[in-house]
C-alpha cells in the first residue's frame, strides 16, 4: 500500500531535479566563458594572424620589441572568469540581444544579430601591463574583455548599462565578420567605396577588414595612423573620432549608441 506514495514521490524527486538540472545547465544558454587556458592557448596559436600581422609600429605602441615577445606576455594575462562576472555579463547579453532583437539599423534589421551566441575571454593585467591596453575588441567569434572593463563599466543608476552597450558594441563585430557577403552588400548599398591608397604607420584594428574606405559623407578616406613610427600607445593617432576609423566601426558606434540614447530617455521618463 506504501508503494504509489513512494513512486509518487521518487517521480516529484526526479521531476524536481531534471527542473533544477535544465535551468543550471542553461543558466548561460547561447553564452560561451573560455577559461584561462583556452584564452592562453588562443593567444600562443594566433591562428587569426593577429599579432602576425602587426606591424613595427603596432608593436611600439604595445611597448614590446617582437611579435614573440607579444605573445609571450599576453599569455600571462588570461584570466578565468569569477562566478559573479558571468552572472553580470549574461544581464547584460540579455539586455543586449532583446534591444538588438527589435532594432532596425539603416534598413537592416539586427534580430538575426541577437540570435548569434556569444563567447568571451578575459584579461587582466600582468605586472602592470595590460592586453590591448584592455580596450575591448573581437577576435574570430571571441569577445575579449579586461576584468576592469567587466567590474568598473558601470553607467548611470549603476545599471551596467555601458557594459550591455560596449556587448553590443562588440557583437556587431562578431556579425561583420561571419558575414563578410552581407556587408559588402550594405557597404555598397550605403555608397562606400575602397580607397587604393598606402597609409604609412596605420594602426591596427582587430575589429576592421584590412580594406580602407571613403566615406559617402565626408568623402575622405577612413583610417586611423599613429602619429609617428615609435607611438607611445595604441591611441596615438592623429584621429580622434573613433566611428570614422572604418564603416565597420561606425556601424557598431551607431548601433551602441542608439541602446545608450534609448536607456538615457527611458531614465529621463522615470
């Protein structure tokens, strides 16, 4: 007679656990963390030719005196992200994709751009030195960010509404670069044209193709070049204005900004 309470009950047991199971395993569904190896091993194999392809000039500005030497350094300041990290990061992947989901950006609609999943790395400096200088940047379908920016980018109301905006900021990279056909179409569409020309100490960017444009308003040609060939750092460049280094990174400034104008608004209303 014990025997249908029991099996009820080993039923609500286990019912009870998948549940628990399910929504801890898709805790961070559609969110990738890599750990500190796996963001070491990516720096040692450079397999998109990043710090390949940097330049004399590049390496002068991150103050080291080979490619080698680079990547030997960067290395050491992979990091594991901390518990806390990932659950504030993905509020903010949330944040990002649902404004991303219902966001049309100059005819072309970016709800297939919040369906892409995410992945990160993080960085942290190492005996004062810092990757990238820890500005955040894409590399292949990773987003990397320095546990400063994670921490300390915190907008106002302290809503993490600057980190959801430098995600999004950095997802339309992600976008740009696995849809290179897409966005020679848009490019074309929009009136940008290439400009054969050879810029002497041009920065690189992980972010842009290597390609220089003209903008259709300005019609002058979009790049960004250090001030000399031994620059200080990374920003030391003649430019200031960032969205019109390339129209990729106008594209993810305008897209960014929008989020950061409709929070200011839905802030102001309160």
């Amino acid at each position: 007679r014990y025997l249908l309470p029991i099996l009820l009950f080993s039923i609500s047991i286990i019912t009870l656990l998948y549940y628990l199971f399910s929504t801890l395993k898709n805790d961070y569904n559609n969110i990738t963390f890599l750990t500190k190896s796996e963001v070491s091993n990516f720096f040692l194999l450079d397999n998109d030719t990043y710090v390949a392809k940097l330049s004399q000039a590049d390496l002068h500005a991150r103050k080291v005196k080979s490619k080698e030497e680079y990547k030997s350094i960067i290395q050491k300041c992979s990091r594991d992200f901390a518990q806390n990290e990932k659950k504030r990061i993905q509020i903010c992947c949330d944040k990002a994709d649902d404004f991303l989901k219902n966001f049309t950006y100059q005819d072309m609609s970016c709800e297939y751009i919040s369906k892409l999943p995410w992945k990160f790395a993080c960085t942290i400096n190492y005996k004062q030195y810092e990757y990238e200088e820890g500005f955040s940047h894409t590399r292949q379908d990773i987003i990397f960010l320095s546990s400063k920016i994670i921490n300390n980018h915190i907008a106002v109301y302290e809503e993490d509404e600057n980190l959801t905006s430098t995600l999004i900021h950095e997802k339309i990279h992600i976008f740009q670069r696995k849809n290179p056909y897409i966005m020679n179409k848009f490019l074309k569409n929009k009136g940008y044209e290439e400009c054969n020309i050879k810029i002497e100490n041009k920065r690189s960017n992980p972010d842009i193709d290597d390609k220089i444009y003209r903008s259709p308003v300005s019609k002058e040609c979009m790049f960004f070049n250090y001030r000399s060939s031994t620059p200080k750092k990374i920003n030391d460049v003649f430019q200031s204005n960032h969205s019109e280094e390339h129209p990729y990174e106008k594209m993810a400034y305008d897209i960014a900004n929008e989020y950061s104008l409709k929070d200011m608004r839905r802030y102001k209303s309160i």
